[in-house]
C-alpha cells in the first residue's frame, strides 16, 4: 500500500512541477510581451506550448506575439488553434484571427471573423468595417496580381530601419535614410536617429553604404528626400522646431551645411517631411501637416518664381489629399505622374503606394498600385526610372532584413500576370492535392521523416556553408531543396540565413538527390549526390554560388542525366528540367540556350552531334510543357569548350561532360 502512495505522490509532485514551469514560462513571456520585447517573449510563449501544446490561453499569446514580428504569417495557426480549443479564451479574440487571416491572404476567412467580432463589439463597428473593406480590396487586387520582380537590396539594409531611396539619374548613385547603429545601447533607448547614406553600384552589385558627409548627418534625425536632375542638390528633412525642409550643395565631393527652404515651404509650428523637386527644377512637391489642410499629412505644390524663391504652396486638394495621411510624394521625371503614400485612400493594409496623373490641368484620381508592390504592411518612398520599368521602394515585408528594408521593382510586360483557365486551375488544383506531402510554399521550411531516420543512424552527409553572389561573394537568402532524383519528390527545403548566407542540409545515403538553391533575380544553382547506402557520417563544408540572371549567365545543370552515347533524357533529370521551366515562368521576358558539351574521347563530329542531341532533349520538354519555343533553343559544342583538361576521367573528362543553360536574352 505504502509503495503504491509513494508512486502516486512522485506522479502527483512531477504534474505540480510541470505546471509549474509552464507558469513560470508564460510569464516569463507575459514581462517580455509588456516590454515590447517580442523576439523572448516568444522564446517564452513557444517554451510553455512545448509543455502543454493545448493550452488554448499560450496559443493565443504565441498567435498574438507573431502578429508583432517579422513573420506575421505564423500568427493565425495558433490563434486558430487557440479558437479551436476555446473560443472565449480572449474577448476580442474574432479581430485577433481576422488580422492575422489577413496575413496569410485568406481574406474571406478574416472577413468571416471580423463579422463576428462586429455583433460582440457594436461600438466597435467603425474600425472593424474599415478591416473588412481593406479585405475586399485586397481579394480584388490580388485577382490581378502586378507582373513584377520585387528584390531586397541585401547589403544595403539592415536589422534596423532603411528607407527612402533615391536614385541619381544615371542610376548609379543611391541616397538612402537609415537608424542603424553600432551601439545596442543606443538602439535599446531608442536613440539610434536617422542618418542619411550613400552607395554606389559597382557592376550589378551596391557597394557597403557610406554615411554622406559630418555637414549634413547631425545627432538627431535627419532624412533623405529628394535630389536634382544634376545630382549637385539634395533636399532633406531636418529635426529643426517640428521638422523642415533643407538642401546641400554637393561642390566637388563635399556637401554644404544644409540650408531651411524659405517661409512657403516650412512653416514654425508644424510639419514638413517628404519632398521630391520635379526634373526641370522648378516644382517641389511636399508634404505638410499645416493648417488648412484636408486631413493629417497632406500633400503640397510650389513653383519657381523669377528670383529663384519658392512660391506660395498650394495644397494639392481633395482628389488627392483625404482625412488621413498622404506622404513621401515622387514626382516623375515626365513631370505629370506623381507616386505618394496613403493611408486614406482605398488599401490593402498600413499604408499603400499610389499613382496620379496631371490632365487637363487636374489630377486624376489616384490609382493604388497594386498587389504585391503593396502589402499589409507600411509601403511607401517610392521612386522610378525614367523609362518606368525599374523602381524602389520602403516597405515592412515579412522575410526582410529588419523593420523596414529598400526593395527594387522591375516592372515586365504584360502589367498583370495573365490568369489561367478555370480548366487549368482545376487540374493544378488536382496535382496539388495528390502532392501536398512534397509541394510546399518555398518559404516554408520542410524535412521528410525519413530523412530523420537516416540521421540517427548516421548514414547520412551534413552540407553546410553559405549562399553567395559570384561577382561579390556578398551573402544570399535563398531557399534550398533536396529532391530524390529517382522519384522527383522533394525531401526537403531549407531557409538559408539572409543575413549570412548560412544554412545546414541533411542528405541521406543510398540515393540520387539533386540540391537546388534558388533566389528571385538569379539562375537556380545545381548539385548532384549520389552517395552509397552505408557509406560513413560526412561533413562538407562548401559555398553555393549564386549566378544573377542576367544576359551572358550561364550554370552548369548537375541534375541532367543521359546514358552513355545516348541522348533521351532520363527519368532523373525531370525535377531539374521542371527547374527550368518555373525559371522560364516565373520570368517572362527571359530567352535561354541550353548548351551541350562533351570530353574529347572519340570522333569529334559525333561528339558536336550527341552534345545537340542532349541539348535538344531539354528543348524539348520544355516546349512539350508549355514553353514557347522562340524562349527556348539548342546548342552542341562537343568538346570545343572545356572547363578543365581532359587528361584524365574524375577531375577532367566527366567535368567537361555537362549541360548548361545560359541566358542570351
């Protein structure tokens, strides 16, 4: 009897710790919440789920910390399985789920939610309608998704906020605003201040950023807002009383101490942020919080007058300006099309990018932009070439570097992808349905179960390092995947930092697996193992090098497969052939060659012949799925081109035995 008490007392005291140290846990996490810590705050809220993953009220808390980082994606699983679990465990818990179904595009469903919070919430009901149509406009601008490519700038940003570009008119100069810091502690007391900066493009690639110059970056804020055609002018916002308007003179490489505009521009007691002079110099755009206005921030004109003074600003009306806020004006170099932020015109989130036109002495009425240029997130400061083709903006995107980042924009034809047949989506939905287990969004990160087995009984190869670009060896973000030759399924895929470049890949013994690593702007990089069922634990350190898509590229395609003097693909090269083809999709201006290379061994005509044989078999596919042929053509160079010489089999001839593909267009 006595063994038995003793046995249930251990149980009974093991549960009460355990509780215990999920209470502890949360609030742990609860003090970092009220802080506004959020990263240990979650660290936290995941470390109490971990010891109870049914807890509805730590659910809740890890959906709502997500709501507040980088990855609000993450946020409505939680929140729903919390709903699922509890529904009342949070009074407000319905608009809780619809932000974050906002997060994650299923409009609908936040819709759904947001309606229910708005009969709990009456009084309420102003702000939960404003959600509901910011989902009606997103559902309808997602139908008609922009045609465009959205890079991060990479080296250029930081963990900490880095905005406003400006881009010389040659191109080669930006002018950029940013709160970085070498200092935690300044960071930590919020008194890391904006400063203004400046790269300048060597290649394809922007130099590590300068501060501009001692004149002009002073202990508070200062910021970067717009520079003259000449570049020898730049106009920035200074903290001076509420804040003004300035401009340097660049003479030589030096600028001035920065001068405050006259009296029509900055006003004593409010405040002048953005602004943007048109390319003949003789109209500034601003904005301006003044008295008079329409709403909060509005949007003003001055022109030139003949003694070189800004005139009497003009408020830019109500077309334009609404009861809210409109910032961060670009006036095109045309001189009629004028780009601004809004958070009062019909959006998607925050705060959207939007376009007008001056016609017939009238701006039209403004546009938004469109989805994905705008996010849910603040988007704004942007800027465009003058052919309207290349631009750059600020925005808060989920996978940036920090709080926000500088993004570039290259618009392609036709403006809006083209959507598919209702009978085509259909089948893709099939496909998707019957692949779920493999085919997963790539910034989702995925290990199949059997991997896991291999590693514990260590028969696999760990191949870490870092993703980097071939011209500066600067490191990439970039998704990594593993697929099983043999069968085309993926294994699986990996985030690599995109801060470091940094990632680690298991790959199981016994196989034939290809490792693709992709990033948008650049060709997929190919790798090729096949390695022994028991062959010994391995570790490989290597650098996957990035090449930009860009005319003249070209990459070696490790995963193409023939049998000897044969030129029919085989069934293990499909995954690497269907790379090619979501390259082809996914960037529709491209025009690519596959080129075909044999080693020196045997007749030399015939080896020019086999070579475009296997180069066409490639062709061919693709033209067979769906790519037009004029993107895609066949060249053999036998063994014209060697990479190495061909003097022995390992380290020469079955290098020089490869397909490529190059972009020529």
């Amino acid at each position: 009897m006595d063994k038995y008490f003793l046995l249930f007392a251990i149980v009974l005291l093991s549960i009460v710790a355990h509780a215990q140290d999920q209470k502890t846990l949360v609030a742990t996490g609860d003090k970092y919440y009220g802080k506004k810590d959020y990263k240990n705050a979650l660290a936290a809220y995941l470390a109490a789920q971990d010891l109870n993953p049914d807890d509805a009220a730590v659910n809740f808390k890890i959906g709502l910390t997500y709501l507040y980082s980088e990855t609000k994606s993450k946020a409505a699983s939680y929140i729903s399985k919390a709903y699922r679990l509890n529904p009342a465990v949070n009074p407000d818990i319905d608009y809780h789920l619809g932000i974050a179904f906002q997060n994650t595009n299923e409009f609908q469903k936040a819709i759904e939610h947001f309606e229910n919070f708005k009969k709990k919430k009456a009084n309420l009901s102003s702000i939960v309608d404003e959600k509901i149509a910011e989902c009606h406009i997103a559902d309808s601008l997602s139908q008609n998704e922009l045609n465009v490519i959205i890079e991060n700038l990479g080296a250029v940003n930081t963990p900490y906020s880095d905005y406003s570009p400006i881009i010389s008119a040659d191109g080669n100069t930006l002018i950029f605003t940013s709160n970085r810091t070498d200092d935690p502690a300044k960071a930590k007391a919020n008194q890391n201040f904006e400063d203004i900066f400046f790269t300048t493009k060597q290649g394809n690639t922007w130099a590590a950023p300068k501060p501009i110059s001692p004149n002009i970056n002073i202990k508070y804020n200062d910021a970067a807002a717009s520079l003259s055609p000449d570049g020898k002018t730049l106009f920035l916002y200074y903290e001076e009383g509420e804040g003004d308007i300035y401009t340097s003179t660049l003479t030589g490489d030096q600028w001035s101490k920065p001068e405050p505009l006259n009296k029509n521009i900055n006003t004593a007691m409010f405040w002048e942020t953005c602004a943007s002079v048109t390319a003949d110099g003789k109209k500034l755009f601003f904005a301006s919080n003044r008295p008079g206005g329409i709403g909060e921030l509005d949007l003003y004109v001055s022109q030139l007058d003949g003694k070189g003074e800004w005139g009497k600003a003009v408020n830019l009306g109500p077309v334009i300006n609404t009861p809210e806020n409109e910032d961060s004006p670009y006036i095109h170099h045309d001189g009629v099309t004028l780009y601004f932020s809004s958070d009062g015109h019909p959006r998607l989130g925050n705060s959207d990018i939007f376009v007008t036109e001056f016609v017939n002495n009238k701006w039209k009425k403004p546009e938004n932009m469109g989805y994905p240029l705008n996010s849910w997130e603040y988007d704004g400061f942007f800027t465009l070439s003058p052919d309207k083709k290349k631009g750059y903006f600020s925005t808060a995107k989920e996978g940036g570097l920090g709080d926000a980042d500088i993004y570039s924009i290259t618009f392609l034809e036709p403006k809006y992808k083209v959507k598919p047949k209702p009978e085509v989506v259909a089948a893709v939905q099939k496909a998707a349905e019957e692949k779920v287990k493999t085919e997963i969004p790539k910034s989702e990160e995925f290990i199949d179960a059997s991997i896991q087995a291999k590693k514990e009984q260590k028969v696999v190869t760990l191949l870490k390092g870092r993703v980097i670009d071939e011209s500066n060896a600067a490191p990439l973000g970039a998704v990594i995947s593993l697929v099983d030759n043999a069968t085309n399924k993926v294994m699986a895929k990996i985030n690599a930092n995109p801060l470091t470049g940094e990632f680690e890949l298991i790959i199981p013994h016994g196989g034939n697996y290809g490792v693709a690593t992709e990033k948008a702007g650049y060709l997929f990089n190919s790798i090729n193992f096949a390695l022994p069922e028991f062959a010994e634990y391995q570790e490989i350190d290597t650098h996957i090098i990035m090449v930009k898509a860009e005319v003249g590229s070209k990459v070696v395609l490790k995963n193409i497969f023939f049998d000897i003097g044969k030129a029919d693909l085989k069934t293990e090269s499909v995954a690497e052939v269907e790379n090619i083809r979501e390259l082809l999709i996914t960037n529709p201006n491209l025009k690519v060659q596959i080129n075909g290379h044999t080693d020196n061994s045997g007749n030399a005509a015939s080896n020019k012949a086999l070579s475009l044989k296997r180069a066409s078999s490639v062709v061919t596919y693709l033209e067979a799925h769906g790519i037009a042929a004029d993107r895609v053509t066949a060249k053999g160079y036998g063994s014209e081109r060697p990479i190495v010489s061909n003097d022995d089999e390992t380290g020469g001839r079955e290098i020089n035995r490869r397909t490529e593909i190059e972009i020529i267009e």
